[in-house]
C-alpha cells in the first residue's frame, strides 16, 4: 500500500511530493499522465517566481520546471506516467483507480489544476503563448504601455481588466452583452477607469497575426453594427475556468469531498479536504491565487500534513 498518492505533477504535485519524501514517507508515487511540469510549461516566458529571474535568453516556464522531478526522486518520489480515473473511499483508506489496476493508499493528494476555458474564436489556439493569454498577472508586463484587449465579462475579466490598466497604456474589454456578470462595484471601477474601453454587444470573430505573434482581433457585434478591428499584440481571455476535479466524481455523480459552486475543492489553511486523509492543493482549491509560487506552498503544506496523518495511523 503507498503512504501517498499525488495525482497530478504541476508545481502543486511536485512539491508536495519532495516534502512528503524528504519528511520520510517511503511509498510516494506522483501520477502524472503527461510530462511532470504542469502548466506552466507552456509559458514562454516567466518572470514572477523569485529567485530565478533571467532576462536574456528569458526564462520559459520548461527551463523552470526542468529540475523539479530529479530533486523529487532524489528523495524517494516515484513518478507513473498514468491517468487517474477516480479515487474512491475504502474504510479509512483510498483506492486510486487507474483504468487497468487499482491501487490503495494512505492518503491521496490531489493537485490536478485547473484549465481557462476558449472562447472558441478562430485563430485562439494558433496564437495562445503568442499574444493570447488566460493569465494577467503572468503576461501583463509584457504589454507595459502597449494597447490590449480583454475578452468577458465576468469578475476575473474586468478584475484583470483593472489590473491590466495599470501597466498597458489602454485595455478594451470585449463582452458579448450589456449586463455584466462581474459584482456591481468591480463593473463601476472599471466603468470609472479611463484606461478602460467597453466594446459591448461584441465577440471576436478572429484573431490574426503572422509569425512574430498576435497582431489583432476582428470584432463582430449582435446589435447590426458594422464589424470592426482592433489592432492589439495582447489579448486576454476569461471566459472562466474548468476545475480539473473529475478523479473525485463517484460513480452515484457525489464528489468524494466537499466542492464549492464552480467545483473547486474546499480546503482550510492545511489543504484539508472534508474527508480525513485526503488533501487538495494548487489550482483547483478554492481561492486559488493561480500562481506557480502558491501552487507550490499548497503543495508543501499538504505533503506535511500527509505526512503527520501517516505518522498518526502507524502510531
Ligand atoms: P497544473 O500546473 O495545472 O498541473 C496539474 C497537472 O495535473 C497537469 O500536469 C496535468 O497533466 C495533471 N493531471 C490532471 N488530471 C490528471 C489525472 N486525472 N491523472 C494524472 N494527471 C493529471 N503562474 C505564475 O506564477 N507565473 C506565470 O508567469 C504564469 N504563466 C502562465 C502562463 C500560462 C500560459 C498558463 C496556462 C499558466 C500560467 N501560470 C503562471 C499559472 C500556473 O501555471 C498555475 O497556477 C500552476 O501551474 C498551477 O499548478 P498546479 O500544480 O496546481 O496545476
Ligand atoms: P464567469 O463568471 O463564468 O464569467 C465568464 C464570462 O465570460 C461571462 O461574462 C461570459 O459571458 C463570458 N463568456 C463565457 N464564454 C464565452 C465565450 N465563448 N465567448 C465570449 N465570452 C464568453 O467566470 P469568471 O469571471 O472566471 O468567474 C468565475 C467565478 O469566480 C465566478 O463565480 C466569479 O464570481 C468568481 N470570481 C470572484 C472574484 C471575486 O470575488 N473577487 C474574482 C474572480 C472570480 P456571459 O456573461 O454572457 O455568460
């Protein structure tokens, strides 16, 4: 039987597997079904996790992540390039379902991310890394005093719009309706904010470029207006977030722990989940920052916290 099942080998993954090997759990295995990195690989360039800030060449998300497993399995972490199905309760343990076989463990952690939903628009996923992001705070800085777009109009678009306005010279924000789903006083700062364009009624209908990156968008509108274009090497999209929670779906369509409304898994401040045992850390717990550096400190918390359970259940 493992002390520790991690599913998913993000940033979240890792570390919580290096805590729980170096504290002294012996049967760790991090599943991961695809390479160990998480999403952050993707990432072209990252500048905001301290201590390893490179200019020139920049830093790419891959570089930062390279050494991350070798350190893991340096202390016993075990990695299996599999699937998780599903994890399921057995009395005060767990069984982890890998398709094929099951395997009982422990305790289970699970840091399987989360994914920003596409518009759908084309030319999104040719030009996503290369002009089009789902991440401000990541990407923002590379449009200091440049013209963006956003496109939603929920509390993360018009957050970010807010935060993007305070680095980019303008941020059109792109939303198919009049009404907003973002709160009354997130929409009335953004409405105040001069740096701020509202293009309503409107949807990208393409993104276009060449192979340098994003060069614009073509904005068709549902209210008869003509379609126009705007000229923008950014555009940021937050059309919302799939919580990637399905290991934790049971077969009666329950979750095995408690899941808020937007089915991010509900933790306290030590990656608790309501269920003894099981841990939830990264991008798909509640209140998550969304950021390689706190996806990390998850990790570390709740490779600790397995770790004490292990110890108590041997005691
Ligand atoms: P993830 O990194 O999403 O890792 C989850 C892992 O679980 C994945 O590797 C996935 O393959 C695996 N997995 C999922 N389901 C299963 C399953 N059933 N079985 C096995 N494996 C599974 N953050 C920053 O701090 N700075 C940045 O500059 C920055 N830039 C970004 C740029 C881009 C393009 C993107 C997409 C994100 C960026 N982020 C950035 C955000 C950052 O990548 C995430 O916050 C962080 O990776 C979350 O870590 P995690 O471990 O929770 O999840
Ligand atoms: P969201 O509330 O689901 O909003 C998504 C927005 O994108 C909506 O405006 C939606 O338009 C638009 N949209 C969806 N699909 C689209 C498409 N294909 N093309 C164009 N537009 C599309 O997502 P979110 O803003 O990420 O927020 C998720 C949850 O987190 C919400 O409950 C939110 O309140 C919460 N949140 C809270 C805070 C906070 O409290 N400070 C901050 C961030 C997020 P329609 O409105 O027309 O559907």
């Amino acid at each position: 039987m493992l002390d520790c099942a991690i599913i998913g080998g993000g940033p979240a993954g890792l570390t919580a597997g290096l805590y729980a090997t170096r504290g002294g759990l012996k049967e760790v295995v991090m599943y991961e079904m695809g390479m160990p990195g998480g999403q952050i690989t993707q990432s072209s360039e990252i500048e905001n996790y301290p201590g390893v800030f490179r200019e020139d060449p920049p830093l790419t998300g891959m570089d930062l992540m390279e050494p991350w497993p070798a350190q893991c399995m340096h202390f016993g972490m075990r990695h299996e390039m599999k699937e998780v199905r599903q994890v399921r309760r057995k009395g005060e343990i767990f069984e982890v379902d890998l398709g094929t076989e099951s395997v009982e463990a422990k305790t289970v952690i699970v840091c399987t991310g989360s994914t920003p939903r596409r518009a759908g628009f084309k030319g999104e996923d040719e030009f996503f890394g290369r002009g089009v992001s789902t991440c401000a705070t990541c990407d923002g800085f590379f449009y200091k005093d440049k013209e963006v777009a956003v496109l939603g109009g929920g509390d993360t678009a018009l957050e970010e719009a807010l935060y993007l306005a305070n680095i980019c010279s303008k941020v059109y924000v792109i939303h198919r309706r009049e009404q907003f789903r973002a709160a009354p006083p997130t929409v009335e700062r953004a409405m105040k904010n001069e740096k701020i364009e509202f293009i309503l009624n409107a949807s990208i209908d393409e993104a276009f470029g060449d192979m340098t990156g994003l060069q614009g968008v073509r904005i068709v509108f549902n209210d008869g207006r003509e379609p126009m274009t705007l000229e923008v090497p950014g555009l940021f999209v937050f059309v919302g977030n799939n919580v990637n929670n399905k290991v934790l779906l049971q077969d009666d369509g329950s979750f095995l722990c408690d899941v808020n409304e937007q089915g991010q898994v509900i933790v306290d401040l030590n990656m608790h989940t309501s269920v003894p045992g099981l841990y939830a850390a990264g991008d798909l717990r509640i209140e998550a920052a969304k950021q390689v550096v706190c996806a990390a400190a998850d990790g570390a918390i709740a490779g600790m916290q397995a770790l004490h359970h292990v110890q108590e259940m041997n005691s």
